[in-house]
C-alpha cells in the first residue's frame, strides 16, 4: 500500500531532473500523475520511463493557455487534483553590467508569472479542506551567487509570495510550501555552466558541510515528505535541502 494510493499530482517541468525523479517516487507510492514540459519529445520519453499511472501534457508554464489546457485534461481524466510540485523553471548566467531586458523578463515569466498561475488555477481543482502544493526554490534566492542575480531575485519573489498566499487561503485546508534545493546535478546543469561544470561541482563539494553536492532523489524524498500527512501542520515555509549550504 502506497502512501499516495488513490491521490492525483501534478509535476510541473518532469521530464527531466528533480522534476522526473519526484513524479516516478509519486507513481510508485500509489499517486496518478500529470507531467508537463516543454518539449513533446522529452515529455514522452519522460511518461515511458515511469511506464503506468501517468500523463504527459506539452505547454509551457508562462503560456496560461498551456496551464488551462492541463488543468482541463486533469478535470476531464481525473476530476481533482490533491498535489501540486510547481516545479518548472529555468536561470541563466548573466553579471551586472550585461543583463538583458529579455533575460529579465524570460527568467520572470516563467519563474514568478508561471508558478504564480500554475497555482491560483490549480485551486478550483482542490477538494475541500486539503491539498498540498510545494513550490521550487532555491538557496539562490538567500544567497549571493555570481551573474546570477536575476534568478535569485526570482526565487526570493516565490519564497515572498506563500507568505501572504498562506493568509489567502486560510480555511480551505491548502498548504503551500517552498523546497529550496542547493546544489543537486541534474541536466540542466549541462547547458547552464558547461566546461566549467566540473569546477562548479567541485566548489560545491568543497562549501557544502555535508561535502558533497544532492542527488534528485534526496530531493524527490523532501517533495514526499511535504506532500504528505506527515506534514499536515507545516504551512508557509522554506524548507532547505542543501547539504547545509545555505545555513552558514
């Protein structure tokens, strides 16, 4: 007996990474799951690898006519919905002095414009007095990190928005929570930092207490835990999986 048996989740951005690695541990603990992702070639290369109890929608999260379109195949196959890990988004490099208007906007369409509404119209498919939603942080939005300041003013606006949402939904029984990764290789990282990955990696072993970088399913445990009764009064808060990084 699955912890999830007879729940529906919806992951945003699982074909890949964290995303993927939590929609696969959703699956094997009993849970329905929506997945989402841009590319139509790796959404189905990301639905025939968890193999059972999983739908693949196509859209892009900034697009509110990709998130109406996934929230109408959840309303139609499954009727509501009982987890939401917006996990969607994207960062890229830039220091000060070159940052791009389109860059700006590009990084907060999707990470605060896409996740905000990934939420508000995930809420009418809530059934009464339940639901978890767990957003994805990061420990770049309590950090200073390099050419990356866009995308942790991004996450800090994320990790500001549940404390007032928190108030909104008083009453429903919804809690919202924020999961900030630290370091934890996923894809991702390839085009991120390229040939200076390696480097990357190995300052993060070298400034995380723990020593080492996270692995996705360290952070797929967390998404579980947060979704679960096993958290039933933790509501409002940034919970750090990162090996320490952001706590020194």
């Amino acid at each position: 007996m699955g912890k999830f048996d007879g729940k529906v989740a919806v992951v945003t951005g699982g074909t890949s990474g964290i995303g993927l690695a939590t929609a696969q541990q959703f699956v094997e603990e009993g849970a329905y799951v929506f997945i989402t992702g841009r590319r139509q070639s790796e959404l189905d290369a990301a639905v025939k690898r968890i193999g059972k109890n999983v739908t693949g929608v196509q859209g892009d999260i900034s697009k509110l006519e990709d998130l109406d379109r996934l929230y109408e195949t959840v309303k139609q196959e499954k009727g509501h919905l009982d987890i939401l890990f917006a996990n969607a988004g994207l960062g890229s490099l830039l220091p000060l002095g070159q940052i791009t208007e389109e860059h700006y906007y590009k990084t907060f369409d999707v990470n605060v414009k896409g996740t905000l509404f990934t939420l508000q119209k995930a809420l009418p498919l809530f059934p009464d007095q339940s639901g978890s939603i767990i957003l994805t942080g990061s420990t770049a939005g309590l950090m200073g990190n390099p050419a990356f300041s866009v995308y942790g003013a991004s996450k800090a606006a994320i990790r500001q928005l549940i404390r007032s949402w928190i108030i909104d939904l008083k009453g429903t029984g919804i809690r919202v929570n924020v999961l900030s990764p630290g370091t934890v290789y996923t894809p991702a990282y390839d085009d991120l930092f390229g040939a200076a990955l390696d480097h990357v990696l190995e300052h993060a072993k070298e400034t995380t207490p723990l020593g080492r970088v996270g692995q996705v399913e360290e952070i797929a445990n967390a998404v579980m835990f947060l979704a679960s009764n096993e958290s039933s009064y933790i509501n409002g808060v940034e919970l750090f999986v990162d090996g320490g990084v952001a706590q020194i």
